[in-house]
C-alpha cells in the first residue's frame, strides 16, 4: 500500500474551516477546502485518527479518482485506473452508490453499474483471476458523486455516519446532529472551563459534546468504523490511535454543563444521554419553562436550539418563545434558528450571523457577545 492517501470529509455547509483546523491538528497535509468539504493527504495512522477525532466531519472517505466524465466509457476507464487492489481484499465486498447532479450520465443505476463492472475488471485484473469475485469478507462501500460532469469516487471507511458517536441512543422529537452541535461550541470559542447552558437541551446534545470536549474525549472513540474490520490495515494501526485517545482524556477539569426544558422526557433523556457517554457527573438538568429561566452561573455561555415552525411548534408558537428568549437570556448566547425572522421576534438583532444548515433546513447561527 501507499504511504501517502488522499482523505476527504464531508461536513455541514459553513462548518469547513473548523473542520480544517481538526485536519491539521491531526497532521493532515496539503489540505483543501471545498463548500462542504476538506481534503487532505496523510498515512493510515491519519485515516484512524480522523475517524476517531474529528468532531465535525460525517465520514472519512479515501479518494479513489477524480475525473471528467460524460460517456459510460469515460466513466468505465476513470473507476479501472483507481487503486482498489490497496484496499479491497480479493473476497471483500465492494458495493457501489452515489449521485450525480446536473451531468450527462444522471442515471444513477446505469452509473452504478457501469461503475461496479470496472471494478470488478481492476480487481480481476489485480489478483490474476477471470472468476467470480466472491464478496463474502468485508465490506468496502464505494462511492461516487458526479456534478457537472466532474466525477469523484471515494472509498467510504466510516461506515455509519460519524455524528453516530455511540452515547445516543434515544432522541426527542427534532434533536441537532452531534456534529452541528461540535461546530457550534467551537465557533462559541467553548474551553474546558465554560460553564455551558442550553435552556432547550431536548436529549442533551450541546451538553454532552461540551462536557466531553471539555474532558478531551474523542468523539468516535465508543464506536467502530468500517475500516476496522479491513485486512489492508493492521490492526495495531487502530489501536494506537485509541491509546492516544485514552492518554489525552482529562477529567479533571472546571466544565459543568446546565440544561433546562419544558418536557419532564427531555430531561431524563438527557441524563440518559449522558451516563452513556460517560459524563454525567458534569451535567446538571432541570425541568424549566424558557419563560423562567434564570442563567446558572457567572459568566455562562448559552449554546440552544430552540424549537422552529416548520419542525415542532406552529410558527407563531414559535415566534413567541422567541419573543420571550429575547426578555430572559443572558449573554453570550449562541443561538441556532431556522426562521429568517428570529432578530425580529428575538428583539435584538445578532452580533453575527453564520449560515449554517440543521439537516435539509437552512439556518443561522446567532451570536450574541457578552456585554
């Protein structure tokens, strides 16, 4: 195998520079920046530590090939040049999905399968053999997306999405992903010692990532990833990287997280939550009205996402929790909110914006500075 490999991310879209910056403190090199995307070149040691550490990417994919395309043969030739034999054992499974937007070839299973021929055809090719490739040992997810003609196919070594962190297992009604929630503290500038409170903490995201952030803990570090389970990489790769996440972990620290909701559910889910992830001793919960609340701490940073029309609560229902978060929260406040019109309601507009987007809904992010 290679000693360098091409690694790309995916991310949420406005979250690419904190993701840049966890690429390089992992030792990623020549790193790339795309709307949604960071790329970046490394060893195998990088691949686990990415899967492990990163908190804001959604998978770690190794790049396959980047090409031009807009003939099934041109197509064919890009996936027979990529270096599969490196990765893809000769009994391993290797399905194929993608997408393509706005290109010539935009039959995705006519894509599929012209893709999973020249597969086939390299790795035949590569094990000197013109039989049936079995695919009965481990799974090697290929990917491809193709927009505008300009074709990219990675090899997915997640598995499961990386915002799957393993502590939540249970969720309430519209719960912000795990790792929307790690950029958000880091662009709150969240350290070890910020006292942390979220008013609407549902199962408890926001305070589980901070008090694990705060404690150094790897967001992967409860869980497996797809690529644990390949013989191309040995398995003293993962567990050196796990030790080295062990090692970093410190406990004693000033962090206590305080969250607040309407909801009796929301608040033993949180607990719930929490003893998973193994910091619950750092988290306190109330059952609260926002219309009561009253800031824990000196100096609390408040990090929430309050409920949107268009998800939980009619929108002037919403609208009027708006309009009382604006009376009764404190500063700094970092506020994530679907509706354009959360400044009006809110009463005060933002210190800054930032789009960022909650699965398919396009948000901003408000901050508010303290005073």
């Amino acid at each position: 195998m290679t000693d360098r490999i091409r690694f790309s991310a995916p991310c949420h879209f406005g979250l690419e520079k904190v993701l840049r910056f966890e690429v390089m403190r992992i030792g990623g090199e020549d790193i790339a920046v795309q709307d949604g995307r960071v790329s970046w070149s490394g060893d195998l040691m990088t691949l686990a530590r990415a899967n492990l550490e990163l908190s804001v990417a959604e998978r770690v994919q190794i790049v396959l090939g980047e090409f031009r395309a807009t003939t099934f043969e041109e197509l064919f030739d890009g996936m027979y040049k990529a270096p599969l034999e490196q990765f893809i054992g000769r009994e391993d499974a290797f399905p194929v999905k993608g997408h393509s937007v706005n290109s010539a070839l935009h039959s995705i299973p006519a894509c599929q399968k012209i893709l999973k021929k020249a597969a086939v055809k390299r790795l035949q090719k590569a094990y000197h053999t013109e039989g049936f490739l079995p695919e009965t040992g481990s799974v090697h997810q290929l990917q491809f997306t193709i927009l505008k003609d300009q074709v990219s196919l990675y090899l997915d070594t997640s598995g499961e999405g990386l915002h799957k962190r393993g502590y939540r297992r249970n969720a309430n009604l519209a719960p912000i992903r795990e790792t929307l929630a790690a950029g958000i503290l880091d662009l709150g500038r969240m350290r070890p010692d910020t006292i942390v409170s979220d008013p609407f903490c549902g199962s408890g995201t926001f305070l589980i990532e901070a008090a694990r952030r705060a404690c150094k803990i790897a967001p992967g570090l409860d869980r497996r990833f797809q690529a644990e389970q390949w013989g191309s990489i040995p398995q003293s790769v993962w567990q050196q990287a796990r030790a080295g996440c062990l090692d970093r972990i410190d406990r004693n620290v000033g962090f206590t997280g305080y969250g607040f909701d309407i909801d009796p559910n929301a608040v033993r889910l949180t607990m719930d939550n929490a003893r998973k992830a193994g910091v619950d001793k750092l988290i306190r919960v109330e059952q609260r009205d926002v219309k009561d609340y009253r800031s824990p701490a000196e100096q609390a940073v408040i990090f929430c996402n309050p409920p949107y029309g268009e998800r939980m609560l009619e929108q002037e229902e919403a609208r009027q929790v708006y309009r009382t978060m604006g009376k009764v929260l404190p500063r700094p406040a970092y506020i994530i909110c679907g509706d354009a019109d959360f400044e009006r309601s809110f009463g005060t507009k933002a210190d800054k914006r930032r789009k960022l987007y909650n699965g398919m809904i396009s948000c901003q992010l408000y901050c508010y500075f303290a005073k």
